[in-house]
C-alpha cells in the first residue's frame, strides 16, 4: 500500500499507482526548486497544503482512475 505523508495523516489508495507516486514527486521537487530560486517558502508551504487538499480530495471522493 502506498503513503504519502502530509500534516500528521496518511493518504492511502489501494491500488498502486506508479503515475501518481511520480506526479507527487515531481511536485515536491518542484516546489523545492522553486523554494531555492525564490526562498518564498510561504508560497512554497501554502502550494504543497493545495496539493495535499487536492490528495484528500481525490482519496474521499474514492477515485479510482489513474492520474
């Protein structure tokens, strides 16, 4: 079962996504880098919350589809 780790809660599915571990990879990468280049880390914080609401959202709603 994959996790992904976010304010204290983890997000499961329980089917493997090999795409969506990629995609929120991808996306902590990217606000790393984007941290580094701007030092905006507010804006870094409150990007990563929406992406974790996003997550949330999308394991309530029991989506099963692949990203």
């Amino acid at each position: 079962m994959a996790r992904l780790h976010g304010g204290g809660r983890h997000l499961r599915r329980t089917v493997p996504d090999p795409h969506g571990d990629r995609l929120a990879l991808a996306v902590v990468r990217g606000l790393l880098l984007d941290l580094l280049a701007t030092g905006d880390r507010d804006g870094a914080d409150r990007a990563f919350t929406e992406f974790l609401a996003l997550l949330r959202a999308r394991e309530r709603a029991d989506v099963t589809a692949r990203w």
